[in-house]
C-alpha cells in the first residue's frame, strides 16, 4: 500500500490558467499525481482516485474549475 506524499491537494491559483501552465504546476507540485486535462463536455466517471488530479478546462483552453486531488 502506497502513502500519499504531503503536499497540495487543491490548486484555486490556477482558475483561468492555461492548461498547459496549470497542469505543468500541478506535476511540479506534485510529481506522484497523474494530471488529467478534460475539455468542456467530457465523460468523467464520478470516482475518486488520490493519484489523479483532474484539469476542466473551458473551449479557451483556460481551467475552468479548481483542480483538485481525486
């Protein structure tokens, strides 16, 4: 069983971000995390993962939603 590494489990900073900018931060400030970046419309199954961040972003490529851990 893995133990989480602590650190930031939401970024509010990167609201209206690039996606690009934003999911590079994220992997910076959490290398043990997958970043996942979901356009508007995408099929997201409601499940919980605490090695996975998920980056919605709008049709400007701009993050739309806090990125948080799960």
């Amino acid at each position: 069983m893995s133990v989480p590494i602590p650190g930031k489990s939401s970024w509010p900073e990167l609201v209206g971000v690039n996606a690009t900018l934003a999911a590079t931060a994220i992997a910076h400030d959490r290398p043990d995390v997958a970043v996942e970046v979901l356009p508007p419309g995408a099929p997201v199954i409601p499940d919980y993962n605490p090695l996975r961040v998920r980056v919605f972003i709008d049709n400007n490529n701009l993050v739309s939603q806090v990125p948080v851990i799960g």
